[in-house]
C-alpha cells in the first residue's frame, strides 16, 4: 500500500506539469487571438473614417491625347482621416494607369478631409477626347500608417472624356 501512495504523487506531479505547460499554450494563444482582434478593431475603425469622391464634372474630364493619352480627375478628402497622395491608385477601364501628376486645389499642402487633389493619369490604350468616349475610372487611396495599419476607401465613376 505504500507504493500506491508514491505512485499516485508521481501520477498528480507528472499531471500538473502538463496542466501548466498546456496553460501556459493557451495564455499564449489568446494572447495572440486577442492581439489580432485588436488589430481588425483598428483597422475597421480607420477604414470607417477614410473615403474619398470624385469631384468637379465627371461629364467633362480633362483629356489630352494626342501624344500623351492622359485624363485629369479631381478627388475630394471626403473622410476624416489624411490621405497619403502618393498611395493611389488609378484605373482607366480596368487597366492600372500611371500617375504623372498631383496637386492641392487652393493651396493645400496635405490631403486632409475636404481637400480636393488633382490627378493625372496616363493611360497605356488611345484615348479619344473629342466629347463622345466614356470611361471607367477607379480611384484607390489609402491613409498613413496609423497604429501599424491602413485606412483605404476606392471610388468608380464613368466619365465622359472631353
């Protein structure tokens, strides 16, 4: 009967020292879970306070294609947080186009909300600019960097080149 009892003090030693490691797994892993829902918290949030519009007349975009095929778009801050200018994106029918230009409209020098940027893009097919070619443009912006995430809001209109 002796023995039993070394036996069952070995058997509940051995059995807490895996308990703990086990815990130990666990607390890491809803550390990291928790981590994470942290991270969709903010990113949601910030997605949230970023959007932006197309602004000015989309039925009469700036065209010049002869020799350049370029268009130009007006974009408006319309959310509460700071755009990076040179995070954007442009798509002319689907196709990315390369950004040759950027301003602020009224001397703006940062795209807070409601600053209006001019943009130029150059389309990679020929545009026509005579009043009649409509197009598919998309815009995709995206904020700083803010608590190690993105903010990012995209708009699409078609727009009649002119």
């Amino acid at each position: 009967m002796a023995d039993g009892g070394a036996t069952n003090m070995i058997l509940l030693i051995t059995a807490l020292l895996i308990c703990g490691a086990a815990s130990a797994i666990l607390l890491q892993s809803w550390t990291e879970t928790a981590s994470s829902v942290g991270v969709n918290q903010k990113q949601l949030a910030l997605d949230s306070k970023t959007k932006v519009t197309f602004s000015g007349d989309i039925g009469n975009i700036v065209c010049d294609a002869n020799p350049t095929n370029q268009i130009t778009i007006y974009l408006q801050n319309s959310g509460s947080s700071i755009l990076d200018e040179s995070s954007v994106g442009g798509f002319i029918d689907g196709t990315a186009s390369n950004i040759v230009s950027t301003s602020f409209l009224n001397g703006a020098t940062a795209w807070s909300s409601g600053v209006v940027a001019v943009f130029t893009l150059q389309s990679g097919e020929n545009l026509l600019c005579d009043g009649t070619e409509e197009k598919r443009v998309t815009a995709v912006v995206s904020t700083f960097a803010s608590g190690g995430v993105f903010g990012s809001d995209s708009v699409t209109e078609v727009v009649k080149l002119g």
